[in-house]
C-alpha cells in the first residue's frame, strides 16, 4: 500500500538515527516500527497482583505520645526522665 504520511520533526529525528545505526532503508524501519507500536498497542495485559507487605509486630509503644521529642529523646538516649 502506497500512502503519504506527515511524520513530526521529533519522531523523524529518532527514525533517522534508528535508520542509520541499523543500516536500514526508511521504508524497513517505518514498517517495522509500526508494527512493534500496534502490537504493542492491541496487545492485552494481564492485570497486575496488588503488591502486599505482611505486618510485623514491633511490641508495644514505649512512650505515651511523640509530641514531647524531649521525652521521647530522653527515653531514646537512657537519661532518667522526671
């Protein structure tokens, strides 16, 4: 099939490289490229598993609320708190 396409400057750029670094000619890299995008682009993914992290007990809570960092400081570094 013979058809007339307006590619954008950026995308001519990146077939330009691609055409030289694989010593293609623009038709070959076009056809391929178009293919690799609209298989990409129809292909059906599979849905991803949700990501779950177990939960680990860390023991109690030592201090009674971290609003006081003085406390929780004191208590951090062994000082006898009043």
């Amino acid at each position: 099939m013979r058809t007339t396409l307006t590619i954008d400057d950026d995308v001519a750029v990146l077939l330009e490289r691609l055409r030289r670094t694989r010593n293609l000619n623009f038709k070959a890299l076009v056809n391929e490229a178009l293919r690799r995008g609209l298989h990409e682009m129809t292909e059906v993914k599979k849905p991803r598993q949700p990501f779950q992290t177990r939960s680990v007990s860390l023991g109690r809570l030592r201090i009674a609320s971290l609003d006081n960092v003085a406390e929780a400081l004191a208590i951090a570094e062994g000082e006898g708190f009043r």
